[in-house]
C-alpha cells in the first residue's frame, strides 16, 4: 500500500472521529441542492417569460429571486453557526454566491429588457437557454458531490460546453452589434447581452468550485 493511500485512510479515521465528536449541525449538500434547484426553476421562469407573445413585467421571476435570496440568506446564517461542515467553507459560500449571481442576472436580464422595450431576438434565446442548461448540470453535480465522481465529472463537463456557448454567441452576437447603425438599439441590448454573459460567468465559477470540491473529496 502505497503512502497515499495509507494517508488517504488515516483522514478518513481521523474525520470520522472528528465527526462522532463534533456531528454536523446542518445539511450544507442538501441546503445547496435545494437552492439550485429554485434557481433552475428561475431560470425555467425566464424562458417562459421569453417565449411569451407579448413581454409583461417579469413579476414571477422576480418573486422567484427574493425566494431564492431568502434560502441563500439562510445558508450563510447556518454557515456561520456551524462548527464543522461538509467540505471547505469558503467553497459552500462561494459555490452558493455564484448559484445565486446565476439567477440574479437572469433577474437582471428580464426586468431590463422589459424596461428597454427589448424582445428576445436569438442570441438572447440562445444564451438564455445555453444558461438554463448549465444550471441543471449545476443540480445533478451537487446532487452527485461525494457519491458519484463520474457523474459530478460529467456534469461538469456538460456545463463547461454550455458556459462555452455562451461566451461564443455572446462574441459573435457584440460583433454583429457594434456593426448597426442604429446606437440606441445596441445599447439597451449590449446591456441585455452583458447580463447573459456574466450569468455564464456565475456558472463557470460554480461548476469550478463542484470540481475543486469533488477532487477534494476524491
């Protein structure tokens, strides 16, 4: 057996000691996979509201952020209150920010695009819907931490192209902009499309720390 090995045992018994003596006061995993989960279902809302006939105040989506914010909220209460936790702190904290700056931009997105008087043309579709694939993936993965490698791997994986779409429409779709003639127009969707992007940012940066925490735990 090599020392790795031999090391990787006596972190397991020594953890295991750790927590017979200091337990867990809360369920970080499920806490984080309950707030996915309501921001997929924000982003789920955003594209109804996208492929709506007529574009009315993004009232549910919203309603579905402040929910969101609240469980959030609640998660760093008990973050500072526990003793001990699953995995690093730091990454509970940042994996749940980053979830959380997914669903706002998507708030962000929708209620400026209805103060704009901005219609979902392609690219906003498109990376809108390349963002509510990504945070499924984000789901599965924390669903997965700890119990299932080669699932977090590929959830990781998926997202990864799904960030990557993102960026390229978000590129090619600042070109095509920089090129109208109309400079009113490209600024409200510049505003638009900026939002997008950076909520592609957000998942980038939690499927990272699911990586970074799925290799800890390896």
């Amino acid at each position: 057996m090599n020392d790795t090995n031999k090391n990787g045992k006596k972190d397991r018994k020594r953890r295991g000691i750790f927590d017979a003596v200091f337990p867990q006061e809360y369920d970080f995993e499920a806490m984080l996979t309950h707030q996915a989960e309501c921001t997929l279902a924000g982003m789920e809302a955003l594209i109804a509201w996208l492929d709506a006939d007529t574009l009315t105040a993004p009232d549910e989506l919203i309603r579905i952020g402040d929910d969101v914010d609240r469980v959030r909220y609640e998660l760093e209460d008990r973050l500072l209150e526990a003793f001990s936790t699953p995995f690093n702190r730091q990454d509970i904290y940042t994996l749940s920010r980053n979830i959380d700056y997914i669903l706002n931009y998507a708030v962000d997105t929708a209620r400026e695009m209805y103060a704009f008087d901005v219609l979902p043309d392609p690219p906003i579709r498109e990376m809108a819907q390349a963002l509510l694939s990504g945070t499924r993936h984000v789901v599965e993965g924390i669903r997965s931490i700890g119990t299932d490698k080669a699932q977090v791997e590929e959830c990781i994986r998926k997202g990864r192209t799904q960030v990557h779409s993102i960026e390229d429409r978000y590129i090619a779709c600042m070109a095509e902009l920089f090129r109208t003639d109309d400079v009113m127009e490209a600024m409200k969707k510049r505003e638009i499309y900026h939002h997008l992007h950076d909520g592609g940012t957000a998942l980038r940066r939690a499927l990272y720390i699911i990586h970074k925490t799925q290799v800890g735990l390896a």
